[in-house]
C-alpha cells in the first residue's frame, strides 16, 4: 500500500543554526537532499522538514515570507507514545535553544506542550491516551 508523505518546507535564516538544532533534538539529517542553503530532516518515514533559507524558501513563491516570530503562519503539532516523550522532546528543544511561551496543556486524556524553533515556527507535541481515542 503507498504510504503518503509530508513534506513541511519552512523558510529558515541559518541553514547551519537550524541543522543542529533539530539535530540535538534527536532527528536526522538527510543528506542527499541537504544543500548549502536547505536541510532535509527526517522526522518520520513519512514526515519530512525541510529547512530552506530565505532566498531558496522565495524560489518557491512569490508571497512574503512570514516573519514566524511576530505572526503565525502555521501550527506543527507532533504526536508522542506517552506524556514522558513529550516532555523529553520539548525540554530538549528548550535546552537547545528552542523558546516556550505556553504552558502544558493536560485535559487527563490528552496532554501537549510546545515550543517555538529559532526562526519562531511552533512546534506543538502531544499524547492522547489510546483508550480515550478509541471511546
């Protein structure tokens, strides 16, 4: 059966800046589709983040490139296996230099935090308990 992908293309102001980052955050870079001026993450075998810089990101549009720390232009939102790995990810996302301005979210059955990356994209992670999913 195809396994249908995503491919997250977020305009970035340092390639290099944004590379270690989410490699401290436990992900991959790929290099085969990792230039001077893009980065290819692999978040999952279907999730992929790709890091452009500014001038590469306007190459595929002709729109202004949002300023992610002053507006939002997306919400990322991440699953976890269990409210532990959500915490893990964004205490290291925060230990690697990421920012927080929101509190955990905990509705019991589902519990999220976030964090934004160093060019102000939010990245939410989140665990919803598999028995509450199933009602």
């Amino acid at each position: 059966m195809y396994q249908q992908m995503i491919f997250v293309n977020l305009p970035v102001a340092d390639v290099d800046a944004s590379k270690r980052f989410f490699t401290e955050l436990g992900y991959t870079i790929n290099p085969q589709f990792t230039t001077d001026d893009c980065a290819c993450v692999v978040i999952s075998d279907t999730v992929i983040a790709m890091l452009l810089g500014h001038k590469r990101y306007a190459d595929f549009t002709a729109k202004q490139i949002a300023d992610a720390t002053r507006t939002s232009e997306v919400l990322l939102c991440l699953s976890a296996e269990s409210r532990e790995k959500v915490d893990e990810l964004v205490d290291r996302a925060l230990a690697a230099g990421g920012t927080s301005d929101r509190q955990p979210t905990d509705y019991g059955q589902m519990y999220g935090r976030s964090f934004d990356d160093l060019d102000g994209h939010t990245w939410e992670v989140m665990w919803m308990d598999p028995a509450a999913v199933q009602g």
